[in-house]
C-alpha cells in the first residue's frame, strides 16, 4: 500500500502519541508499504483551524492516515470528495481534557465534526473507543491496537524487583511525561509535601513545551520546601530513561486524562506500580493504585502506604511485572492494524 500519515510537527517528537505514530510507520515500511509523513507546523488552536482555508489532503494515496492531534486543521479537507478512505488515529480526545465547560463545549463541536469526517479509526484503548463513539454517535469501522511498550527490551527479572523493593529508604518515584498541566505533576508536588523526607523523585520530561506551566512547578517546588527531594532530569531517552525506571520504586503519573498511558506499561515491566488514572490499565490495590485528578490529600495516603510497608510495596510491584506479560507484543498490534487498513482499502476499490 501506498499510505500517507498527517502529524503536526516531527515525526521524532517525544511523547507517548507520537512513539505510536513512529513505531507503526516503522512496521508499515517493514512490510513493504510506502508511507509518506505529511507534516503541518505546530500552531495555537486557531491558527489551526485557519489551515482549512488552504490545506488539501494530497493525492496518489491508498489510504491516509490521520493522527486525531491534527483535527481541527483538516475539517475542510476532509470534507469534500475523495474515492479512498481516511482514517483517523486517535489516543485521546481534545474535548475530554480538564479546562473550563464552555471551552470544551467549543472544542467538543470542532472534535465532533471532525470524527464524522473520517472513514474509520485506529483506538490505542478501548477506553478512547467509547469516548469517540459517545461523541460521534454512529458505528464506523475501526480497530483497537495497543500501544507498543517493549522499546526497553525483556522485563526486570522479579528476584531484581524484590530486592529492589525492600531496600532502606527513600522510596524513589518517578514522574516521567512532558511537563503540562495536564499531567498533573503539580498535584503529585502538593502530595509529596505531605510525606516524610524519606520519599523523593525524579522528573523525566520537557520542560519546554507549555513554559508558563514549567516555571510554575519550580515556584511549587520552592514553595513547598522540596528543592532537595525533586531532581528534573529533562527529556531523556534509551539507556538514561532505562535507567530511571530501574532504580525508581513508584511510577505516579495523576493525570486527568490519558487514552491509554504507554509509560504505566512500560514501568510495569520494570516492576514499578503504577498510581495514576487509568483503569483499563492500572488494577486498583493491585498493580498500583488509582486516585482522583486533583487530589493530593489521596494521592499522599497511597505513597504514605507504600513507604511504610515494603512488603505491600513487594506485592504491588510482582503483580506489576506479571501485568506487563500479559501486554500484547506491538508486531501482533501492528499486524492487526495493518490488515484492518487493508481490509478497508479494498472496500474503496483500492
């Protein structure tokens, strides 16, 4: 197939969606296919949605992939007549963040005429399926396919989780996501104020995407007495990031909305648990915890919790790791888009 794949900005970009978008254009061109990436610059919304004055969607495709970040620039586009199919690539929904009612009210009409544009989708959960079809309305072909959580190689070994585990303090956590509000990094702050110096963290991520919001965190972290227990590392990658979830304890990421949440998975598969928001991957009480966006006062009982009891910690992190076998391999997940993609292309005659 001959498949072109519209992004904002670089393919390279560091983050959980776009690791997705690279490691399925890796796997498409593994299997023969041509795929061409179709870049539009990074703007603010509105400047986004003046991109249908005069964007067209380009010609000499099978099939275009759309990933759902781009959708208020391709209403237009998408709209008028084409003889092969669109599909959209969807983690997570604009409209489904935390900010104010009438704001995602707007958001959630742009996002809506969007999603009905299209001729079917690529979920990274079940989660973000019924999120789209509640917002859509209608049945339209599509295909869940798990995000790819291996690019560190085989898990920890447990008898390495377990001795890791019941080491004398502090209790490492670990943050790792850009730094945005949505990430709820300021919430974890607010918790770790309320825990014995005995727990520190690490911050793994850019600070560079929302600065208003990154200079916040380190007025947060002044104020709250903690410049001695929180280290930021930036945005790293490969062994340095390997590295980071290997002598970390806790992976806690409160944030207020993640379709799916890669990095859970791939602490889990260091034996970390995972304490954050999303319960079609985190087993509350199980594989870690999860708590309410916004809520420190929980968020800080958990960790207290686990400080306190290694032994509880042990269990957490075993049931952890066994989580993360359970994962589907990304060649199964990529195998099984890739036939959804052709199946679909047939149907336009492609």
């Amino acid at each position: 197939m001959r498949i072109g794949l519209v992004i904002y900005g670089l393919l390279e970009t560091m983050s959980g969606g776009y690791l997705y978008d690279r490691k399925l254009v890796e796997f498409l061109r593994a299997q023969g296919d041509v795929v061409e990436v179709i870049s539009l610059p990074w703007r603010n919304y509105a400047l986004h949605l003046s991109d249908n004055l005069r964007f067209r969607l380009p010609e000499g495709f099978d099939l275009l992939i759309e990933d759902e970040l781009n959708h208020p620039s391709l209403l237009a586009a998408n709209a008028r007549r084409r003889s092969w199919p669109v599909v959209s690539l969807v983690h997570h929904l604009r409209c489904s963040e935390k900010r104010p009612a009438w704001q995602n009210a707007f958001y959630r009409l742009v996002e809506r005429r969007y999603l009905r544009s299209v001729d079917g989708f690529i979920f990274n959960s079940q989660t973000t399926r019924r999120l789209v079809q509640e917002l859509v309305g209608e049945e339209k072909p599509w295909v869940v396919g798990y995000p790819p959580t291996d690019r560190f190689g085989p898990p920890l070994e447990a008898d390495a989780v377990r001795r890791r585990a019941v080491q004398s303090p502090p209790l490492r956590l670990l943050f790792v996501g850009n730094l945005i509000p949505r990430k709820g990094l300021h919430t974890l702050l607010q918790a770790l104020a309320r825990l014995p110096n005995a727990v520190c963290l690490d911050v793994v991520g850019s600070s560079a995407i929302d600065p208003p919001y990154s200079r916040r965190i380190r007025r947060l972290v002044a104020a709250l007495g903690l410049e001695s227990r929180v280290h930021f590392h930036g945005q790293v990658d490969g062994d340095a990031l390997r590295q980071r979830f290997a002598s970390a304890h806790v992976l806690v990421l409160p944030s207020s909305l993640e379709g799916f949440g890669i990095v859970y998975v791939e602490g889990m598969g260091f034996g970390l648990p995972a304490i954050g928001t999303v319960a079609e991957v985190i087993a509350d009480g199980e594989t870690g915890y999860l708590v309410p966006p916004e809520d420190p006062v929980t968020l800080a009982d958990r960790l207290a919790a686990l400080a306190a009891d290694r032994e509880l910690l042990v269990r957490l992190s075993l049931k952890a790791l066994a989580r993360y076998a359970q994962q589907p391999t990304w060649p199964d997940t990529a195998a099984r888009i890739r036939t959804f993609l052709l199946n679909l292309a047939k149907t336009y005659g492609v």
